[in-house]
C-alpha cells in the first residue's frame, strides 16, 4: 500500500507579516531609545531658574500664548538646543548657554517655543510612527525627513517674522 505524500503549499503571507513585524519592531525600539536617552539627559542637566532666563519663559510664553508650563535645563552632552515632549514640553540647552547675550537667549527660546506652539514634537511622533509602520517604504522616511527640515525652516520663519533682523540671525547661527 503507498501513501501519497502531503502536498506542501508554501504561504508567503505569514512570513511577509512576520518580516514587517521585525521592522515595525525595530523601529519602534530605536524611537524608545531615543526617548530613553533624552528623558535620562533631561533628568540629568541642571534646571535653569535664573532669573534671566525664567522672566525670558514667562514673556515669550505670553507672547506666543502658550499655556503649557516649559521647563528649561541646561546639559553638557548636547551642543544645540533641543525640544521635546509631547504633553510635558522641555527645552535643553548647551551648558554654555548660561553664557549667552540676552538677545541670543531670546532668539533661540523664540525658535524653540515656537516648536511647542507648533506641536512640531507631537508631528515629529507621529512621522515616526509612520516611518515604523511603513519601514520598508523609502519615500515615507524621505517624507520624514522632509518633515523636520521644513518644521527648522518654518521656526526660523517666525523668529523672523517677530521681528529678528535676519542678518543678525544668519551670524548667530554661523
């Protein structure tokens, strides 16, 4: 008596789920360390109260009608300022940002309160929940991408529209 054999039917539709699992995952995971490592400098750096930076918060947060409370610190390990955080919104700031000339200090908290009135942090999440998502898929990192290049260019924008002569902008930035 002979058995057939069974027939072996290939199902490529678990293997392609379980490959863009792996990506959704990696991804995933790089964005948490990410947040990981921000939280922890955060955490870290010292948190500025002086009284120059503190009145500057509370005057541009009036003039950008922001409600939010903004903690400001200052860090050694990064070297230009940073926003984050998505409910709770936090500027860090280079250690030696305690050195800087009272209009840089308003330049630059202008440039990074305009990112919290923009919710450019809530954006820049999910694009990279996009980005997870659509892993394998190039013009969406391009598109990410793209994403915080023009979210730079429209705080810049403001900090110009409110009136920064650009000259003087463009030399700091240098």
């Amino acid at each position: 008596v002979t058995v057939p054999a069974p027939a072996w039917s290939f199902n490529a539709l678990p293997i392609a789920l379980a490959v863009w699992m792996l990506g959704v995952a990696l991804v995933l995971t790089r964005l948490a360390f990410g947040t990981l490592r921000m939280w922890r400098i955060t955490r870290e750096a010292e948190c500025l109260t002086d009284y120059h930076w503190t009145a500057l918060t509370s005057r541009l947060r009036g003039q950008l009608d922001l409600r939010e409370h903004i903690s400001l610190y200052a860090s050694e390990e990064i070297a230009l300022p940073v926003t984050w955080g998505v409910w709770r919104p936090v500027v860090v700031l280079p250690a030696d940002s305690i050195e800087w000339s009272a209009e840089w200090r308003h330049i630059v908290l202008l440039h990074e309160l305009a990112h919290i009135k923009r919710r450019d942090c809530t954006m820049q999440m999910l694009a990279n929940i996009a980005c997870a998502i659509h892993w394998f898929n190039p013009l969406v990192w391009f598109a990410a991408r793209q994403l915080r290049v023009e979210r730079e260019l429209a705080c810049d924008d403001y900090v110009l529209q409110v009136g920064t002569r650009a000259s003087d902008y463009a030399s700091y930035l240098v």
